[in-house]
C-alpha cells in the first residue's frame, strides 16, 4: 500500500472552486494499492467528506492539543466529528510561521490518537542544516522529541520527511538521497511506521521515490491542486 497525502494548504480561495477539486478527485480511477488522503483547508472538510468518501480518507492540516478555552482553535474531536481520518502534524509552514516546536507537536500527537485518528507527523532539515550536514542529526532529534511517549507498536502514525528546502521550491530533494534518510528513520523507528517523501513532487519525478526510493508514500502540495496532471501521476 502507498499513501498519497494532497495537502491542500490554505488553498483554493472559494468553496466553488473546491468542489470543482473534489469532483475531478472522485471522477478519477485510483489504483487500488494507492491510500489516497485529501488534506483541503478545513472549512472545505465537510464538503469533502460528502463528495470524496468513496474515493478518500479526509484529513486535516492542523488541530489544537485539545478543546475548551483555546480561541480559534479546533480540537481533534471537532476533526473527528467532521469524519477526518488524518491529520497533519508540524508541517515546517507551522513550525515556520506559527511557531511550532517538536514539543507542541507532541502534544498535537497523544491528542490526536486519544480520539482515534492518525496523526501525519512532517519532519525536516533546512536548507542550513542541511548543507551544515545536520540532516541526520535534525531528524533524529525530531523523532526523539515529536514522539516522546508514544509507543508505535501501538498506535498508527506517519511520519512524512520533507527537506524544508524542497517544499514549494521545484528543488526536490533527490530520491536517492532521500532515501538514505527514509532509511536512517525506518531504523530508529524499528519499522514500525510508514515513511513518506514530500517537497516538490512532480510528474516528473514521482516514480523515482519508489524506484530510487523505499518510500511508503508521498506527501504533495502544489502537484494536487492541478487535478488532471496529479491524478495522472499518481497511475503508476
Ligand atoms: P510541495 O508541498 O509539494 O508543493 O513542495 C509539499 C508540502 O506540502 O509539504
């Protein structure tokens, strides 16, 4: 099984031009050992899960560490409510511009468990680190800290590395090197969740992470907010 996470970002702008979205999804013929989950924004959620259900897990892209007197917060039991499956955790646009940390996404994960969903939890270098040669080094203390106290032999998470630099850029980071990281995470991690690949995915390039790569799936921005030329991709 691979999965394919759309993450929609804080995109498109208007509900009509999200159901144009949904709609060229659930026309379209998945490949049966394709997960496809659908991260749109999540005032798009409910709209998803009407037209979508048949063709894809709904996920989220975000959620506070639980609810009460949080303001503008929404918690994992509204997501769940909603019929999301998934949720997205510390993508590097939170941690960037909303101030998440290793140890908030944490919390974001044990709360997002405790109601039954799964968590997609995004770890990754910058492009600093990265030519420092800290990659390793960064994504081991990701793992260490985002999974604190949380056993994966019993509780289902996926964990999407994504060079910083690689997302949004066109600048992807090459599957072959992307792969020795997927494998230094497969080894900490005992093989006990699957790992993805995200930051600028192609139709180009698509297929390398799984030829090139081990990955157990991909995490795409850009790439599914043109429907026709993803879902073609997405045909191997
Ligand atoms: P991108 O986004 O595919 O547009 O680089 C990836 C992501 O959302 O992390």
């Amino acid at each position: 099984m691979l999965y394919i996470v759309a993450n929609w970002k804080c995109n498109p702008s208007s509900a009509k031009t999200a159901v144009t979205l949904f709609n060229a999804y659930a026309a379209a013929k998945i490949n049966s050992k394709i997960h496809l989950i659908v991260c749109p924004p999540f005032c798009y959620c409910q709209l998803a899960q009407d037209t979508l259900k048949k063709t894809a897990a709904i996920g989220a892209q975000n959620c506070c560490w639980e609810g009460g007197a949080y303001t503008g917060e929404l918690s994992p039991h509204h997501l769940a409510e909603m019929g999301c499956k998934y949720v997205i955790i510390g993508h590097s646009e939170r941690r960037r511009y909303f101030g998440e940390t290793n140890e908030s996404a944490n919390k974001k994960i044990k709360a997002v468990l405790a109601v039954g969903l799964t968590p997609i939890l995004c770890i990754g270098e910058t492009q600093k680190e990265y030519l420092g040669e800290k990659t390793i080094q960064i994504i081991e203390t990701q793992l260490k800290e985002c999974l604190l106290d949380i056993d994966l032999s019993k509780n289902k998470i996926l964990i999407a590395y994504e060079p910083i630099w690689a997302i949004g850029s066109g600048q992807a980071c090459e599957a072959a090197q992307a792969d020795q990281v997927r494998q230094f995470i497969a080894d900490f991690i005992d093989r006990k969740a699957p790992v993805l690949y995200g930051g600028s995915v192609s139709a180009e390039n698509i297929e390398s992470y799984f030829n090139k790569g081990k990955f157990d799936g991909l995490l795409i921005g850009g790439l599914s907010l043109k429907p026709d030329e993803f879902i073609q991709a997405i045909k191997f």
